[in-house]
C-alpha cells in the first residue's frame, strides 16, 4: 500500500514529466480532463519499484494510490475461505487502482509483482487535491467510469447469460 506521506528508500523517485503526462493524458480514466489538470497529476506522480513478490495492494486493504505499470509483470488473484486463487497476469500498460483514487474502498483482489515492476503512481491524497483545483475534474472522471461500468456489464450479462438469468436478483449494477 501507498501512501503520499509513506517512502521506500530507494523506490520513490520522481516520474519523468513528458512520460507521465503521455501516460495520463491516454488513459480512459482521465479522458475529457482538462490538459491543466492532467499536467498537475503528471507532475505529483512518481515512479515506484516492486521486486517480485512485493505486493502493490491486497485484498482488504484500503486503495489509496493507483498504478499505471510502466514495466513488469503482476498478477491479480483473490483470495476465497483459505484459498488464494490466481486469476490472471497483466504487464506493460496496465492500470489498477483508479477507483482507489475517488473513494478509500477496500480492495477485492491482491495484486503482486511476478518480475522486478516500475509504476507509475499516483496517491489519492494529491489526486483528490488536484480536484479541488479543477472542480470540472470529477464529473468528467465519473462519467467515464460509468460508461466502463455500462459497457463491462454489458460483455458480462452477453457472455454469461445463463448464470445471469439464474442470478438475476443479484444483476444489474448498471440499475443501480
């Protein structure tokens, strides 16, 4: 877990400007954000290293900071009675996190570096102060966030229909 106040000797560093802003400036997450305030995220993001095993965040514990790989792989699992399950493995271009940085939610899964990982990191703290500055900030975020709920129960409830159908007092976030 990641906090703005938290250091790790020798894995915090500052994030090369031009990087982190191609970076934010191409992520779903912050589409239709103001340039200004991307510019601000890029500038408070940092560079974090992980060696393999080291985990990113766990299941349960509260998402302060999202992450962007840079480098590396990690992979995600969940963690059901005694049983951790590995669910899959994502690499170079992932983000995780990002609802972390709108609410301090727990999180379902646990994600933990495979290989030696860079990220790009972003903590809720400074992002949430980044809003404040930019009050058109967090509704273009949740309209974007919304669209992603939509379209993703979509593909669900198409490639799980049956299951859908069975379960359907427990279907529709989108009804929400």
């Amino acid at each position: 877990m990641i906090s703005s106040t938290e250091t790790r000797e020798g894995c915090d560093m500052p994030c090369d400007f031009a990087h982190a802003l191609d970076i934010l400036r191409d992520l779903p997450l912050l589409s239709g954000v103001s340039l200004e305030g991307i510019k601000v995220l890029a500038y408070l993001a940092v560079v974090v290293s992980f060696s393999p095993g080291e985990s990113l965040f766990g299941q349960g514990e509260k998402m302060d900071a999202a992450f962007f790989l840079l480098d590396g792989e990690v992979d995600v699992s969940r963690r059901w009675d005694d049983t951790e399950k590995h669910l899959y493995r994502r690499g170079q271009g992932t983000f995780v996190g990002g609802l972390g940085l709108l609410a301090p939610a727990k999180s379902l899964f646990s994600v933990r570096a495979v290989t030696n990982v860079r990220c790009l990191v972003l903590a809720r703290e400074k992002f949430l102060k980044t809003a404040e500055r930019f009050p058109d900030m967090l509704p273009r975020i949740l309209g974007n966030v919304v669209e992603h709920v939509f379209r993703w129960e979509e593909t669900f409830v198409r490639s799980h229909a049956a299951e859908c159908v069975d379960r359907s007092s427990e279907m529709g976030l989108t009804l929400f």
